[in-house]
C-alpha cells in the first residue's frame, strides 16, 4: 500500500513513476491501482517472473548469440509494463510491473524459477545490472514492492537494486528485531557503498499509549543508527508514522482517493510525509487532487460489491472493470403448469453454475408490452436458449413460435437447443433441429435437471461464450501494433515520433473536455453488429465483444486491422474513437508503428481532393508549427502507411459524398493499411451494402443500447441514494415505455442527469409524455434553462438571462450548421453576416479609414490646398478601396499559426491574433511617424517635426488597419460582432458569454474552438433558430 501511495503522490507531481511488483510468493500490489488498470485481473499481462524466465530461457538456448551485450534486448523493462489510465498533469504517469501473469501456472512458474543457478551459471547479476539501467532511463523514480527477509529475490530488491531502501515495519518486539536484521545485513552487504535507509512505522494504533510509547523507543533505539544521513532524526520518528486505519483494511484502496487532502493523523498525510524525505523535499504533498465529487466517484470504484442475486442464487461474476457478463436468455412457448417448473428449474441450475441466465415470462407474468420484451431479449442474449415444448408441436403457428423464428433467421449462431429429460425432437420446431434448414448443431439432451445433469448444457454455454484462446505471439501482438510502417527512413520515423508526442497531448485533452475519463462512466458495449451478415462462427462474433475500454485489444487481435463502429445518436461512437486513439498512441513504442490519427469526415470532399492530401492538409491544420519544422515528411509519411487514420462521422455525409468516401477509402488505402471507421447504422448501411462500396476484411461493431439497470446504477452514482426513485420506479415498471426506449444512449442518460439533478420533483413533466421522441426532445430543450437557471451560490449566478442565452445558441448553432461544421472558431464568425452584409461592411469601413487618412494627409505641413481636386482625389481612392476591400470579403482570414497550434483557448488565440494585428501596425506607425519628424524637423523646425510625425504615425496605423482588413482575422472578428451585437443576434460580450456555457456544461473546448457538449443540442437549436 505505501508504495502505491507514494507513486500516486510522485505522479500528481507531474513526475514519471514506475512501480514494481517483486514479491512474487504473494503478489498484489495491482490492487491498489485495478480501476485504473486495462487488464485488472492480469490474465494476460507478463511481469517480473515472466521476464527472468525469458532470459534463462534465452540464456540456455544454443541459437542466442555469444556476444557481450546480448541480454541488453531482454532486459528491456517497457513491454512488461502497464500504464495507470488517470490523467496526470504533466508528464506525470504510473507504470506497473506486475508480478507475472496471474494464470493458472504463475505459481509453477515462481516455484520452479532456480535463482543459484541463474546467479551461479547464467550470469544473472549482470542481466539485473541491465534492468537496473533500462529501469533508470525511462523513468523520475522506481519504486519496488518486495517483502523483506532473506530470499534470493528480497536479496535483489533490499541489496542490488535500490538507492534509498524504506524498511517497513510493525511495532511488535518481533517485527522490529526483523527489520533491523534486514538492515544489519543490507549494510554489510553493500560495504563501501552504503545507501540511504527510512526505517517508517506501519500500522500505528493509539489505543494502548503505554504500549505504543514503549514500542517506540525500542524502535528508536535499535534503528536510530541507521538514520546518521538526516539533520534531525528526532522530527523524522514525529512525521513518518502510519496511522492505522480499519477503513483500509478490507480493501484495497489508494489513500489520495481514500483520504481528504489537507488532514491530519490520515494515511495521506504520512504518505506526504515520507514522500517529503525520500525526494529531499521535492515532493511534500499531493500534486494535482481531485475535488471532492470524482473523489468519492473514483472511491466507489474501489469498493467491493457482494456478486448475489436476489433469489440467493449466486450470481454470474462481472466481466473486465465491471463490464456486464455475456447474457444467456431462455424460451419456449408455454405449455403447462408441470413443463413451465421443468423449464424454471433448469434456469435456476444455470444461474447456480455462474451463467447470467435469464428466463421467459410464463402468462400471468407478462407486462403489455411482453411481444417488445421478449423480441428485445432475444437480440440483446449473447446466447438464446431454444427449450423443447410440446406447444411447438401443438401450436406451431403460434405467435410465439414466430417470434423466436424471426430472431433465428437475423442471427441463427446464437441458438442453442434443449431437450428436456424425456422430451423427444417432436418438441423442437424443424427450424432448430440440425440440419440443412436448422443450425448444423445437434440438441443437447439433459438426463435430469440435477446440478450433474445440466453439467453438458453448462459445458456447451461456456464453450459457446468463451473467446477463442490466443497462443502466446497473439498476446504479445496485442500488447504492441506490428510494425507495418512500409518506410524506415530515420527523418520519417522522427517526423512520426513528434507527430505522436503531440497527438498524445491533444487526446489527453479530449478525454478531459468529453470528461471520457471521469469514474463513473455509462458502459458502452460493442458486440459483432447484427445488421451486417456475418460468416464467421459464433465463437468469433462472441470474442468480438467488450466496452469502449476493450476496443484496443479487439483492433490489434484483428488480422486485416479494419475497424468499423457504429450505433446511434450518442450512443458514445466518438467517445470511442478518442480512447482507441488515445490507448494507440500510449502503446506505440517503435517508431515504424503507425501513427493513429483522429480526423472527421466532414473536412473531406473526396470529390476534390485525394484521401492522402486530405490527411496531409489535415495534419497541416492542426499542427502548423510541426509541420513548419517538418515540411513534406508528413506528405510521405501518409503515403507510406505511417498514418492510422480514424475516421469519424460518416454519417455526417451527404450520401452521394458518402458513397464516394467509401469507394476512395477502399481504394488508395493501400492493401495491408489499417483504418477506423465511426458512423450511425441507417447511414453507414445505406452505402455499405453496394458493391463498389465494399470495405473488404473491415470488422463490424456494433453500440449495445444501454439496459435499465445501467441507468439506474449511473444515476445511483451521481447523488444521493432516493434522488432517482422516480425514474428507478419508472424504467422498472415500463422499461418498454417512452421515457425507457429514450434513455438507451449515453447522451439521452446525461443530459435526464444534468436536468433533473437538482429538480427531481419537476419529473411528472417527463413522465407525462407519450413517445421517445418528445422525451429526447424535452431533454434537449430544458437542458438550456436548467443551467442557466441553476442559482448555486451568488457567486455562479448566470451572468446572461437563460432566454437571452438559448437565443444566442441557437444563432451560433444554426451559423455552425449551414457551415457544416461542429466547431465554433472566432475567426469564421464573420460568415454569420451573409456574404452581400459582409461586403457592405468591409466597403464601408475602409471608406471611412481611407477618407480619414487622406484628411490626415491633407494636415501635413506644406500639404497643398486645393479642395476640388483634393475632393476628387479622396472621393475617387475611396471608392476605389472600398470596392476592392468589399470583394475581398470571399476570402476567410486565418488566425496566425501561433493562435492555431497545440491546446491553446478560444480566448488565448483571439489575444494572440489581436497583439499581432494591433502591434504589428502601431510599430509601422511609430518607426514611419519617427522617420517623418525627423525629415520635416531637418528643415522647419520643432512646430514641423512634432506634426509631421504625428500626422504620419496616424495615417501608416490607419493604412495598416485597412490593409489588415483584407487578412486579419481579428479585424473580421471585431466588425462582425459589432455589427451582430448590435442588432441583437449575439452579446456584446461573446467570449465571456461562450465562456460561461463551457463552464456551464453547454459548450466544450476543443483547442482554440467551442463545440456544443451534444451535437443533437446544436442540430435542435439549430431547426429552433431556422423555424
């Protein structure tokens, strides 16, 4: 635990941590950081064990090369490591090395592993030597988890290994004498060079003081000699103590999560403590913390749940991070009291063996809606159960029997047939008996409905729902993309090293404006998608199943590296593609791996422009300072398969455009290039099926709509427990009902959260109402008035009234829309005025700067006095100006670079392009109004000079401003909001006002643009503004 702490501790200090399990007789320090953890469980994470057994294993092969530095390759610590996935600032992030692989022969393997002989005659200690320097490189600061004592392997990590050792210890006599035997034989051991040591008390417990102070001293007495390196030892024994805490005793819970910063006699405050002395007061607390709310999100996370059901059947066991177990769901027709208990019986005997088995609702059970539930069921079921029934030979055409035909014929793999003992093939449709017409398979056929009976069904269900294993090279793979770079020139591998450290920063960004990271978060599983046929087995449709988080594993394990997504209005599709992108891009080690690349399919008009220009333009955009650096590498190295790109928002599309994205795609991405494709399923499906629009090898996933019970536990999570008792009641009672079939997609869950958080007694409102389409659109529309309307404090009071806000929205939406484009930047705002307003705008304003400069001119001294020709002159430079200014009103102005690169805000970019524009054109007044008093002051005097100068400094700044104009974006940005403010359709506050909405849930920020939160919200109140 101290050393998870600590980590933590370094890590929100923007520091690189690696943490390191080497107590190998009873590892579990990924306990402590299982939330966070892909592979929680470490079924397939190789750690420590692992590692030392590849090297004897290479060291006794006759094929390994005899040469000095050969183990310096095995010896590399990065492939056995695994990222903690919080957001640190900074640099800061948590590596673990687990212990090994937590599978069936971990312990074989630790108990086999014989350290003589790989000291005496493998040349062990030269290959620890080795770890020890690629450990160093990568990383602030080590930190690794041994027990003391003196086995080999505490040996290495209390002897060879450390630069500072922390001997922990518990106040008993017995675990005192220990330690100080640890450091007695550490200090002889490491002769001449001696390393620092922190003897810190574990565990204190303030019951007993007498107890406890005589504990004390004797630890004090008997390991004070070791701490000559510190000025007072006295403060040291007074700040390191560990408190003991039962809150911590039953699991295993990080205490910056645990713990409130900033208190005393806490687990945290100790661990800061010592945190303090081992960095020489570096670090002397907690970096970056949490506020209160994710605080007690993330601890949530941490709790063990009692897996029970509530008939006292044990229930099935969760899936990875909670994921929901795969659903088995059991039918047949109803034929009769005795045949129903049969059927009953045989359910309950699969929930008994751990199958998250559902069952069919007998009449006299069956809600209105019963015809929906079951259909529903039945496509949800990762596995249907078909059970004989003589009402299949007595009714077969009965409604029932229909259905269950009409679920078979969408997807015949996940039927599974059962005959109940004494039942016969009379009792099973022909549809589902094997055969030509049936599935291929034949019924299983039960002996008794006794544990032992149902053991060969349970043997089937198992089989049928357990991925297929991978051997070693495939999880390997998995762990790292191959390398299908086609190029290894060294300036491309670097170009795509910089393009890879800067696209990590931007989806780190993403993840916390989308607050995709945040703990409690909806489960969005993927499952093989039911609208596309499928040809494979039904093992490999089912191995292609997992949430968001498991979408890496299942792109890397696919052998044509094709991905598509689809799913619903928000149903997490993008969500998706950030965290695939972002979970690439953290395991991307060499530098001839792809590059993955989040682009929107928006940007691109095939029609115009090739897939690689595109990308190439695209990267330009987005990183012009890199690109600048890098020039036209990034062109070759889109070419050369250097890119990944991930695609999102097909749908986005017109279909025309649509189809021809996809014919483009298929055809210039080359023959093993990989892609990710994110789309809805009417859309995607309306070009996907035409031949020329094939995508040939791509894997197809799927969104699942999310259950009640998701809702329910996501709502449960963000308040108090009885706020939601009205929806809880409501989703469990009608889960088929309107407010049931709109609440099945993330989006449509967040927003009911964000409105009725605060309002639950406004919920007859949202009850009332009798389709999932008002649902969702009274969502969307109260989502405005709610936020804004929200007092809080008389310190977040709404600085703008909630009607005036959503009529600014809804112009700022409905401008986006007929742009076609989710981002809001500052400098397009101009094209909100109409094309011929903009015009008349531009001619007008440079009309009265021409005129003003040449009036300026006129006050020059010896400037000559003819008004009529005078007139004419400024009349016919004026007009002239104003016209080529006005058609100049085509063209869109770009910020500057600078206020287009990396994360900078919307309003760090506008003050950048502002600076520039304003000081660009006072420094050409001041150096021009200089030059002219001096030239006039050569000849006439003070009087001359001090005019000359300031005439000339006036009229270079007007010129400059007018020149400016026509490719300033600050300029375009000022004249539009004057001119919109001013006539009501935006405040003449905007950014303030943009402002708000982010910090109000409204809009996010997306680098130096906003986005609505919700595109549905922008396409809602864009119709609204429209209409």
């Amino acid at each position: 635990m101290a050393v998870a702490n600590t980590a933590w501790v370094l890590a929100s200090n923007g520091l690189r941590v690696l943490v390191v399990d080497w107590d190998l007789e009873a590892p579990g320090l990924h306990q402590y950081f299982h939330p966070f953890l892909p592979d929680h469980e470490l079924r397939s994470s190789p750690g420590v064990i692992d590692l030392v057994w590849e090297f004897a294993t290479a060291a006794v092969d006759p094929g390994t090369p005899d040469e000095p530095g050969w183990h310096e390759r095995l010896a590399a610590i990065r492939p056995y490591a695994m990222s903690v996935e919080h957001p640190f600032p900074g640099r800061g992030t948590i590596d673990l090395v687990p212990a090994g692989r937590q599978d069936h022969l971990y312990s074989t393997r630790v108990a086999t592993f014989d350290w003589n002989n790989f000291y005496e005659r493998l040349g062990g200690g030269g290959f620890l030597e080795a770890l020890k320097r690629s450990m160093r490189a990568d990383y602030d600061y080590v930190l690794i988890d041994s027990r003391t004592g003196f086995s080999d392997t505490a040996g290495i990590c209390t002897v060879q290994f450390p630069d500072i050792l922390v001997n922990c210890f518990a106040l008993s006599t017995q675990a005192i004498d220990g330690a100080v035997a640890v450091a007695a034989s550490v200090h002889r051991q490491r002769g001449r060079d001696q390393l620092r040591m922190f003897p810190v008390p574990m565990r204190v417990e303030d019951g007993e003081l007498d107890k406890l102070e005589a504990s004390r001293d004797y630890a004090r007495a008997r390991l004070g000699r070791y701490l000559s390196h510190l000025p007072d030892p006295d403060r040291y024994w007074g700040e390191v103590e560990v408190p003991y805490k039962s809150f911590y005793a039953y699991e295993e819970i990080l205490a910056p999560i645990g713990d409130r910063p900033q208190q005393e006699n806490t687990i945290l405050a100790a661990t800061e403590r010592i945190v303090g002395y081992l960095t020489d007061q570096g670090v002397q607390a907690l970096g970056a913390t949490l506020d209160e709310r994710e605080r007690r999100s993330a601890l949530v996370r941490f709790q063990r749940v009692r897996t029970r059901t509530g008939d006292g059947v044990p229930g099935p066991r969760p899936g990875p991070r909670g994921a929901a177990p795969a659903r088995v769901f059991l039918t047949c027709p109803y034929d009769s009291a005795e045949h129903w208990d049969a059927v009953r019986d045989l359910w309950f005997l699969l929930r008994g063996g751990e199958v998250d088995a559902r069952l069919d609702r007998p009449p006299g059970q069956r809600p209105e809606d019963w015809p929906l539930w079951q259909a529903e069921e039945m496509r949800e079921a990762d596995l249907v159960v078909a059970v004989s029934s003589p009402a299949y030979r007595r009714r077969p055409t009965d409604p029932d029997v229909e259905r269950v035909r009409a679920s078979y014929d969408v997807d015949p793999g996940r039927f599974l047939t059962v005959l109940l003992p004494g039942a016969s093939d009379d009792d099973i449709p022909a549809f589902l008996l094997p055969g030509p017409a049936g599935p291929g398979r034949a019924a299983v056929e039960l002996a008794s409905l006794t544990p032992d009976g149902v053991r060969p069904l349970l043997h089937q269900v198992t089989a049928r729902l357990r991925p297929p294993a991978r051997p070693r090279e495939r999880i390997l793979a998995a762990q790292t993309p191959e390398p299908v770079f086609d190029s290894v020139e060294p300036e491309l591998a670097e170009a795509a090293d910089e393009l890879a450290l800067r696209l990590r920063e931007q989806m780190m960004t993403y993840l916390r404006q989308r607050r995709i990271m945040e703990p409690y978060q909806l489960p969005v599983r993927w499952t093989a998608s039911r609208a596309v046929p499928w040809k494979d087995s039904t093992s490999t449709r089912l191995s292609l199943a997992g949430e968001s988080e498991d979408l890496v594993e299942i792109f890397l394990s696919l052998p044509h590296g094709r991905l598509v997504l689809l799913g619903g209005p928000g149903a997490g599709k993008t969500d998706a593609a950030i965290l695939l992108a972002t979970r690439l891009l953290a395991r991307r080690e060499a530098s001839t791996t792809p590059v993955p690349v989040l682009l929107h399919w928006t940007s691109w008009n095939p029609e115009t422009e090739s897939l690689h220009d595109w990308i190439t333009g695209q990267l330009q955009k987005q990183f012009p300072l890199l690109f600048a650096s890098f020039g036209m590498r990034y062109a070759r190295l889109v070419r050369t398969g250097g890119i990944l790109p991930i695609l999102d928002g097909l749908d986005e599309l017109p279909l025309n455009v649509r189809a021809l994205a996809l014919r483009t795609l298929a055809e210039e991405v080359p023959r093993h290039g990989r892609y990710i494709v994110t789309s809805r399923v009417a859309e995607y499906m309306e070009v996907a099926g035409t031949s020329r629009s094939s995508m040939t090898g791509a894997t197809v996933l799927e969104a699942r709509s999310l259950s009640p019970g998701d809702v329910i536990e996501y709502l449960d999570s963000r308040g108090a427990p009885g706020r939601w008792e009205w929806l809880r009641r409501e989703l469990q009672e009608r889960p088929h009902g309107p407010v049931g079939q709109a609440l099945v997609s993330p989006v449509m869950v967040r927003l009911a959260a964000e409105i009725y958080q605060d309002r639950s007694s406004a919920s007859a409102e949202l009850l009332s109402l009798d389709n999932p389409d008002a649902v969702r659109g009274h969502l969307l529309a109260n989502l405005i008035p709610v936020t804004y309307g929200r007092a809080g404090d008389r310190y977040d009071r709404p600085l703008f009234p909630p009607v005036q806000a959503g009529r600014w929205l809804s112009f700022l939406a409905r401008h986006m829309t007929l742009q076609a484009t989710r981002d809001l930047a500052w400098w397009e705002l101009h094209r909100a005025l109409g094309a011929g307003r903009l015009a008349v705008l531009l001619g007008t304003v440079s009309a009265v700067i021409t005129a003003s400069v040449f009036l300026l001119l006129g006050r020059l001294p010896g400037a000559a006095d003819e008004p009529l020709a005078n007139g004419w002159l400024i009349g016919g430079a004026t007009t002239a100006v104003a016209l080529t200014t006005a058609l100049s009103s085509r063209r869109s102005p770009l910020p500057s670079r600078f206020a287009r690169a990396g994360p900078i805000r919307p309003e760090a970019s506008l003050r950048v392009n502002r600076l520039l524009t304003l000081g660009s054109a006072l420094a050409a007044g001041l150096v021009s109004g200089l030059a002219a008093g001096v030239w006039y002051g050569w000849d006439t005097g003070l009087s001359a000079a001090l005019t000359g100068g300031l005439v000339t400094c006036g009229a270079v700044i007007m010129t400059s401003l007018l020149l400016a104009l026509r490719g300033s974006a600050w300029l375009r940005y000022l004249l539009a909001r004057i001119a919109l403010a001013s006539v009501g359709r935006l405040p003449w506050r905007l950014l303030r006002f943009l402002d708000e909405a982010h910090r109000r849930g409204v809009l996010r920020e997306s680098g130096p643009v906003y986005q609505f939160r919700y595109a549905a919200l922008q396409d809602l109140l864009a119709h609204r503004e429209r209409t």
